[in-house]
C-alpha cells in the first residue's frame, strides 16, 4: 500500500515540474513583451522571432538552475548574453529590461 503512495505522491512533483517549466517557458513570453512595451522599447533588427527563442531557452535555463540550487551559475546567462551583444551594447537598456523580465 506504501509503495502505491509513493509512486503518486512522485507522479504529482513530476507534473508540478511540467507544469512549472511550461507557464515559465512560455508564460514568461507575453510578460516580457508586455514589459517592453510599456516602456516604449522596440524591438531590435535581427532574426525573425530570435529574441522569443532566446527567451525560450533563457527561461528554461535559469528555471533549471534554480531548481538545482545553482543560483549563482545563473550569471553565466546575462554573461553569455552579454558577449553576444558585445558589438550592439548601444542597446544595453533592451537588452537589461529584456533579461531582467524574461528571468523575473
């Protein structure tokens, strides 16, 4: 009778897991845009959609970190971010706004 419990009680963490990644993933993409917006920024030149799929994976990343306890390794976000747009840092607020909300 015990073991049945146990298997429901780690079917519910594996779904509450799910559930938590999905609404961060793409939850997380309306409450960004909605940030950016009210605050008059536009969006950058660029690959079509790239920024919502960075987002994606941006979310997905600092959740899992989170979820690990590797709170501190979360900085090797904004850092890789921050090298990629080495060249465009004349567009450092979109970029802070947009990570800062994306990982809120």
């Amino acid at each position: 009778m015990r073991l049945g419990s146990e298997r429901r009680g780690m079917g519910l963490k594996v779904l509450a897991i799910l559930v938590t990644y999905i609404l961060a993933i793409y939850g997380g993409s309306p409450f960004v845009t909605m940030i950016l917006r009210r605050f008059g920024v536009v969006q950058e030149e660029g690959l079509e959609r790239a920024g919502k799929i960075i987002g994606y994976l941006e979310r997905f990343l600092g959740l899992t970190l989170v979820l690990h306890g590797q709170y501190t390794a979360i900085a090797f976000i904004f850092t890789g971010k921050s090298i990629a747009r080495f060249e465009s840092l004349r567009r450092a607020e979109y970029y802070l706004v947009g990570t800062f909300a994306s990982l809120s």
